[in-house]
C-alpha cells in the first residue's frame, strides 16, 4: 500500500507533514550532512502514536526516524534511508517534579532551558547543559548522551537518567529503570538506551534525577598569552582541591569571535583563556582566595570576577555564542567534538595547530576542557576546502586515538562519524555493538544507517 495513504489512514492529517516543501525542515540538521528527505513526518502527540507508527512500520517494512529538535552535530536525526520522520519536539509536557524525591518526569519534547528553568523556580537543579539548551530537547540530549560546561562537576546526561518509557520497533511500549536514585538489578537497559542515537528504542516518558539548586555560583574569567599555558593551567587546577562546577577553554580564535557579543571582553593580546565558575564564589572568602591564589600560579595575563546572575548569564551566553559566531564569521567550518585525557591536553592542542597550518587551514578551538573535550573546528575562507578539511578531520582523528581520546566526547557518532569507527574499536568491539542493535529491531528500521561504518 501506498505509504502516504496509510499513513493519512491511520493518523490525524494535522499531525502529518507530507508536502515536499514542507518536508525541508526534517531533511537537515545541524551537522554537515544531508539534506535527505523523508516521505513524510508523523508530528507526535503521545506514546500511543509512537507505537501505532512502529506497529505500521514493522508491518508494511519502512524505516523511521526519531527527532527532536535538530540541533544535532552528527546527523542522527537525518532520515538517511527514506521513510517516516517521527518528530517528538511537540510532546512538551514537564509531568511532575517531585521536590520529596528529587526527579521530574517529562516527555522527550520538552526543551532543556525549559526544564532548568521549571525546577529551578522550585529550588531545584538539573545539571546537563549543552550549549544548545534553548534549541534542543531532553529526549534529543539522552538519545545523544549529552553533556556541557557542567558535566565537568555533575557528570553528562547519563548520570541524571533513572529511568524511560521505551517504544521498540514493531511498537510495543514498555518501562525500564527505577525511580531510586541506586539501583543494580538485571542488565542496565537505561545506561544502554542514553547515548543509543535513537537505534534501539523511542524515548516516550523520561524520569530525571534532580539535585538542590547550587548556592551562588561565581564565575573567573583568566586570560592567557596563549591557549597552550591555558591547558597547563587546567591541569593546575584539576589536580588542586579546587572543583568548579565547570571549566572551559577558549582559543584566540573564539576569544576574538566572541569579542562584544553580550559585553564580553578579552584583553587584545589574549591567546586563550579559562572559564571556571565554582559554586558559593560570592559569600566564600576562602575559596576566592585559593582560587585567585591557584590562578595566579600560571602567570596569567589577566583575571576577571562575574558574581551577579546577570554576569554570570552573559559570560554564559557569550560562551554558547562560540560555534554560531566562528560560522558566521567564516565561508567554511567543519566542527569536530574529540575527547582526550585531560593530562596531554597542552599537547593536543599543539597538534592541532600543526594539522591546521599543514593543511592551510585556520581553527578555533574551545570546549568543555575540564573533561577533556574541545570542539575543534576547521576553517576556511577559501573557495572549496573539501579536500583539506577531509585530510585535516583524517589526522585529528588518528592522533586523537593514538593519544587515548575518543572520537566524540557529546556529539554521537550518527551519519558523520561512522566511517571512522573502526579507527577507535576492535572489530569485537564493533560486532558486540551491531548485535546489540539486532536484538532490539532485527529488521533495522529504527534510524538505520547510523553509528555503524
Ligand atoms: C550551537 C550548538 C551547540 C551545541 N552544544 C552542545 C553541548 O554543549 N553539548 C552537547 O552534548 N551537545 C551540544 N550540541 C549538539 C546537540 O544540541 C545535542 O546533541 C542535543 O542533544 C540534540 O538534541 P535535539 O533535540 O536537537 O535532537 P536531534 O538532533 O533532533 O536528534 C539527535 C538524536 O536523538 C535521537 N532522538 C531524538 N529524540 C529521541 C527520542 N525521544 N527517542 C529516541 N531517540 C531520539 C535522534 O534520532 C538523533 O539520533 C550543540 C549543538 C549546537 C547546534
């Protein structure tokens, strides 16, 4: 049967998008991959349309392919293979948030800067903070593992996941997980599912574990002659008593990019710098003085204090302005999301400089370095740098691996990572993985044509 006719069938013809022009939207995301158009997208209401589609899929043999908003890096949520995009950013109900037990519970659409917002008015927290926060869902984040600035201190997505409503291909619905915050009983399906890219299950009902919301947080801003002595830096800090909440890197090329946007400012000769914001800065004494103290042990260029929300709100927004500043400001930009052991950091960061002029190309680095992770970008104000870019990512790569860093430290593997795979895992490794993915849908018609080369 035709599958437009049946899907005007079976579903309410307001919740379908089958017009070419309106399919635009579902056929890119925020990576450099795609467009690929589906034949249509189901615009979800609830977990019995979840399950009615992956009933439908299974019996008439088409692909679908989960979404949230499509902030993703990796293509994940491109419809690669055709098919039905399964779009959950409408199902945008927080369900409860339990003040007594610490969770919330929501379904997958809810936008993550909305959840922050909802539990901290109740003098609670939910840490995961990728920059996207205002353009990306809390079903999108634990599809992608995702993690922030934050993640430096509390840990990525996975560790606030207690628990899901899952819809498996063929559509049947069921719960996995425990509402305790411990919990070892049987395999860890939840563990498996976050950071699964939407290859084993759908997301229908998320259960979060929360935190009470941090006292005063302040913000250090210190510059550096150069990005190297910020690394050492960081390395400093990371092995004093000292744990901020996060700890971030910005290269000159960021520094410069993000130069006015929200008042921020750099000193001009500034090379790199770190942003750490540590929790009571503003009412403890102690700790700004040991901080200012560890700081000034690196021989910084400069220091600067955000106390007041406002301060800090704008460092953060100039911060989360860093990759869309580096793409307007350049013909071409390739972002890469490496992780490495934090201790060859300053190492890797002289790498890349290397691969970067090697290759003719200019970068801008920054990211989540107090857990390992920079975002490497390519760029390019040439005409057609594909075949520098490709060579460049080539040798990021192998070095990366070859200095015990993983291809993605938040961004998942999706459609733009996968042929690298084999570079980082043991083709046992690999075979597990893609068993995995059998058990859970045989037919591979859950977001096929990702993770796997
Ligand atoms: C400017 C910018 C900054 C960013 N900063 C960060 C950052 O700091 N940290 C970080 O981790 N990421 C960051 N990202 C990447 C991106 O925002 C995250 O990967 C985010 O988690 C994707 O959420 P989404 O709702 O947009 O998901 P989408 O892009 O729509 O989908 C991502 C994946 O999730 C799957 N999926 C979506 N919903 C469900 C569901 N309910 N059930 C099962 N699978 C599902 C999709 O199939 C796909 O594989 C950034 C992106 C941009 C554009």
């Amino acid at each position: 049967m035709d599958l437009i006719k049946l899907l005007q069938r079976e579903f309410d013809s307001k919740n379908l998008v089958i017009d070419s022009r309106n399919l635009v939207p579902y056929s890119v995301d925020e990576s450099e991959a795609g467009p690929f158009f589906p034949q249509a997208a189901l615009i979800a209401e609830s977990p019995l349309e979840i399950e009615n589609l992956l009933k439908l899929a299974l019996e008439f043999n088409f692909p679908v392919t989960p979404r949230g908003l499509g902030s993703g890096k990796s293509g994940g949520s491109l419809p690669c293979e055709g098919g039905v995009v399964l779009a959950l950013d409408k199902m945008q109900r927080i369900l409860e948030i339990d003040e007594q037990s610490l969770l919330a519970i929501v379904e997958p659409g809810v936008i993550t800067g909305n959840l922050h917002r909802a539990v901290e008015g109740e003098g609670l927290f939910y840490p995961p903070d990728p920059a996207s926060l205002d353009e990306c869902t809390i079903g999108g984040n634990v599809s992608e593992n995702a993690g922030g600035p934050r993640a430096f201190h509390y840990g990525v997505t996975s560790h606030f996941v207690l628990g899901m409503e899952v819809v498996t291909m063929g559509g049947t619905r069921f719960n996995i997980g425990q509402k305790s915050v411990k919990g070892v009983s049987g395999l860890n399906l939840t563990g498996l599912l976050t950071g699964s890219e939407g290859t084993l299950g759908v997301f229908s009902r998320i259960m979060l574990k929360l935190l009470p919301k941090p006292a005063d947080p302040g913000i250090i801003m210190v510059f550096f002659r150069d990005v190297h002595q910020a690394g050492t830096a960081l390395t400093n800090i990371l092995t004093s008593s000292l744990f901020p909440m996060s700890m971030e890197l910005l290269d000159q090329t960021s520094l410069r990019n993000i130069q006015g946007v929200e008042g921020f400012t750099s000193p001009a000769d500034a090379g790199g710098a770190l942003i750490c914001e540590f929790e009571g800065l503003g009412t403890n004494k102690d700790l700004k003085n040991r901080a200012l103290a560890k700081f000034k042990e690196s021989n910084p260029l400069h220091l600067q204090i955000a106390l007041s929300k406002q301060e800090c709100d704008q460092v953060w927004a100039a911060r989360r302005n860093v990759s869309t500043k580096l793409k307007e400001n350049h013909k071409h930009k390739i972002s890469e999301d490496i992780a490495l052991p934090r201790i060859v950091l300053p190492h890797a960061l002289k790498l890349i400089d290397k691969i970067a002029r090697e290759n003719g190309l200019l970068k801008g680095c920054y990211g989540h370095a107090g857990d390992g992770n920079l975002h490497v970008n390519f760029l390019s104000d040439q005409p057609d740098p594909e075949l520098a870019f490709s060579k460049a990512v080539q040798e990021l790569f192998s070095t990366v691996i070859a200095l015990g860093g993983t291809l993605s430290g938040e961004h998942g593997i999706g459609l733009s990572k996968k042929q690298y795979m084999p570079i980082e895992h043991d083709p046992n490794e690999l075979a597990v993985m893609k068993a995995i993915k059998k058990a859970w849908d045989p037919w591979n018609l859950l977001n096929p044509g990702k993770i796997f080369p």
